[in-house]
C-alpha cells in the first residue's frame, strides 16, 4: 500500500488551485459563469445541476423513455 504524505498532497492541490485562479483570471467569462452557477448552493446542490437527468423532449415536450433522442420529433436532448 502506497501512503501519499499529507504535505505531498497540499502540495499537488495548491499546484491545482493556482492553475484554477489563473484560469479564471485569463477568462473572465468562464469565471462569471461558474460563479452565477453556483451562488448560494451547497457542493452537493451544483453538481446536481449538472446531473439531472432528463425525461421530456426539451423541443416537443414527449416522454423520452430513458433515451437522448426523441422517439416523436426525433430531436437529441443533451
């Protein structure tokens, strides 16, 4: 079994953190996105928004039997 240190570990996501801030930095739309998508929601409750599945055609308003494409207008739901 291979024990990472915890300092290791701080390491490698201070690393990540800093990509992170920059990343937002250089693209401010992306920050402003992530931050409206996630004000006032818990973790759990922002993740979830992103995971709900579908079950009715967006366009024609049909059950979607658990597919991505409409068995009516034939449409794809992403």
């Amino acid at each position: 079994m291979n024990i990472i240190d915890d300092d290791f570990l701080q390491y490698i996501f201070n690393i990540v953190q800093k990509g992170y801030e920059d990343y937002k930095r250089d693209h401010p739309d992306f920050a402003k996105v992530v931050e409206e998508q996630s004000e006032g929601k818990t973790d759990a409750e922002f993740e979830a928004q992103f995971n709900e599945t579908r079950t009715h055609c967006e366009f024609c308003g049909e059950c979607l039997e658990g597919f991505d494409q409409c068995s009516e207008c034939g449409r794809i739901n992403l």
